[in-house]
C-alpha cells in the first residue's frame, strides 16, 4: 500500500492528499506561484470540493484574477 511506504498510518490521510491531484491546472498553478488563494490553507483543502475543475474556484471562493 502506498500510505504504508511512504511512512503514512493513517489511509484517511493518504487518501485526502491524493485528492488534491484532482485541483485544476490553474489552482494547482497559484499554488506553486504561491499567490493568495483568497486565504485558503491545506485545511481547506481537505474538505470535499467538487471534481470538475470549472466548479472548484468557485466553490473554493477563489477570487478570479
């Protein structure tokens, strides 16, 4: 198992990590730029948001550029 190899006890955790593969390009891209995210940390990050990418900025209340 992946979380056991990498030293992760917890699947729960692993899992919602692995879902932060699933933010659009552009999420993904602020996030490596490191520009604001309207305040959003990994928490936010870890409840549920949508899969499509053209929901999730708004879902997120990221604020368009």
């Amino acid at each position: 198992m992946l979380a056991q190899k990498k030293g992760i006890t917890s699947v729960s955790y692993a899992s919602r990590i692995l879902r932060l593969t699933t933010l659009s390009p552009e999420i993904q891209k602020a996030i490596i730029d490191g520009r604001s995210l309207g305040g959003l940390m990994l928490a936010d990050f870890m409840k549920p948001f949508p899969l499509l990418w053209s929901e999730q900025e708004k879902a997120l209340g990221i604020p368009e550029d």
